[in-house]
C-alpha cells in the first residue's frame, strides 16, 4: 500500500525526516521573529536607556522633552531607565506630524516592552504621559508591574468646567477643533520665545522655573501639540482606569491659594474613582510641573513608589 506516494516501509523515516525539516523551518521563524522584536525601533517615540537594574520607563507631559527628567535621575540609581521624548517634541515629527497619535503611541509603548523583554517595568507618567501609562495599564494589564501617574487626569475636559460639573461632550469637542486649529495654523510661523509665558507661569509656583519651562518647551512641533491637546479633551478614560491592575500612584501638586489640600485631594480621588485603590500623594507649595518647583519632594516620592 502506498502512503503519500512511499511505501509503508519507508514512510515512517521519511515522515520523520519532513518533519525534522518542518520544525527546523518553524525555529528559524520563531528565530527570524525574535531577531525582529529585539530589533524594534519605535516611530511615534525615541528612547534613550541608560543604567541597569529593575526597569523603569519614564514619560514627559505635552510639548515636552525627556530633559524635565534629567534633574531626577540620581534617585534612579540602580534602574535601567529608559527616557521616552515623543517625536515632535525636541525632535523632527516624523509619523506623528499627521493624523491621529496617542493610541499608535500606547500600541508602540506595549510593542516596545514586550520586544525589549521588559519585565512589567515601573512607568511615570507626567500629565500627557501620565495619561499615556494610564491607557498602556488598561489596554494591556499585564505589562507594567505598577505606575506613578504625576497631576494627570483620566479626562482633561473636567478642567474647562466648574468643579463638580460634568462636561458637555459636544462642547468639549468644539473647543477641542478651535485648540487644534489654532496650533496647526502655528506650524511654521516664528514664535517669540515669550509667547506661551502666561500659560507657562500657571505651571509653576516659582517665576525663577519660568526659564527651565521654556527650555523644557519650546521645541515642540504645533502639528503634534495641537493633535495631542485634540485626543487628550476627548479621551474620556474615567471608566476604562477600572481595568488597571497593577498598583497605581497618583502625584497631586498643591498650589496655595488655589484650593485647600482637602478640596484638591478630593477633586482628584473623584476623578480616580473607578480606581479606589489608587493612592493619592499630595505635595505642597507645586503647580502642574510638580518635579521643577518641588524636587525633593519629588523624589522622595518616586523613592517610596518604587520600594513598595
């Protein structure tokens, strides 16, 4: 009887044989395949990675570059950490000067861990990057082993509104068009360094930061800026935080004459609520750039966040 076209004598070496060849010709795909991943670069970011030890992933906010963590990276000894800088901030766009961004943003970040072997690295987050890492733990639970989210908000929109209100989706969505209009038509005009030093002053409680917020700033590409502002008052993560898994860390700066710590802790634990377990860490006499204005504090923080 003949099988496959062999006799029966012979099939059973012959089977063999195909299927040696078969699986050598699955190894050197699966070698093929992790050769690839290893080699991963990601497009909607840059990373810079120095030291060694437990891994530790660090996102500036909007318009930002990775320099606003520089100052804090002796608290970091004994980590590797790996600087993220979202292209068109400090650096050419790229893929990001069109179109949407922040969910290919998240998707690379997940590709980035996995391909680099990153064993669920602690993530800090600032503002836009805080939210980021927020979208990264809800989407994919099981890739960091916990986070510092750093005065961020699961949806930005709660700020246009007097506290307690709810936000309007269309409204929000109507700013949201005028905010990234505006931006985008800023793309290749020149801008006097100046020109955002209002809106920065409210990020800081010290006028002597107002220098270090420019530097940290003013490179940013308004086509990126103004897409991310765009995402982030339409990004409603309130309900999707529930998701989150792995311990969560909520940075509040507290700016005197603002509002009381009480009034501000409680603002944000509202904002949090589908993450009751998140803790809350208030620093005082900080505006939004909590690390520029308090950086002891800061780190005292971020020393406690990673021991625990």
């Amino acid at each position: 009887m003949m099988m496959f076209g062999f006799r029966r004598g012979r099939a059973r070496p012959i089977f063999a044989l195909f299927l040696s060849i078969l699986m050598l010709g699955i190894g050197l795909l699966w070698s093929m395949s992790a050769e690839a991943q290893s080699d991963f670069e990601p497009t909607r970011f840059s990373v810079e990675v120095q030291g060694t030890g437990p891994d530790v992933i660090l996102i500036p906010g909007l318009s930002t570059t990775r320099e606003v963590w520089r100052p804090h990276l002796e608290v970091l000894d004994g980590h590797r950490v790996h600087l993220l800088q979202v292209r068109g901030f400090g650096e050419d766009a790229g893929v990001n000067a069109e179109g949407p961004i922040m969910d290919g943003l998240v998707a690379e970040l997940a590709q980035y861990i996995e391909a680099k072997g990153l064993d669920q690295p602690a993530i800090v987050g600032h503002s836009m990057g805080g939210f980021i890492a927020m979208k990264l733990g809800a989407q994919h639970p099981d890739l960091p082993g916990k986070i510092m989210i750093v005065d961020s908000l699961p949806w930005f929109a709660v700020i246009l509104v007097p506290v307690g209100s709810e936000p309007e989706l269309a409204q929000v969505e109507q700013q949201a068009e005028m905010a990234r209009a505006m931006l985008l038509s800023m793309h290749g005009r020149d801008v006097p360094e100046n020109a955002n030093d209002g809106l920065l002053s409210s990020y800081t409680t010290n006028p002597a930061n107002l220098q270090t917020l420019r530097d940290l700033t003013g490179d940013a590409d308004p086509r990126v800026t103004g897409q991310l502002v765009y995402e982030l008052m339409l990004g409603d993560m309130r309900q999707g935080i529930a998701n989150i898994t792995t311990p969560v860390t909520v940075i509040v700066p507290h700016r005197p004459g603002f509002m009381t710590p009480e009034t501000i802790r409680d603002f944000y634990a509202r904002q949090y609520a589908a993450l009751p377990a998140a803790e809350l860490v208030l620093i005082e006499q900080a505006a939004h750039f909590v690390m520029v204005d308090q950086p002891e504090a800061f780190d005292a923080a971020v020393r406690t966040f990673l021991a625990d």
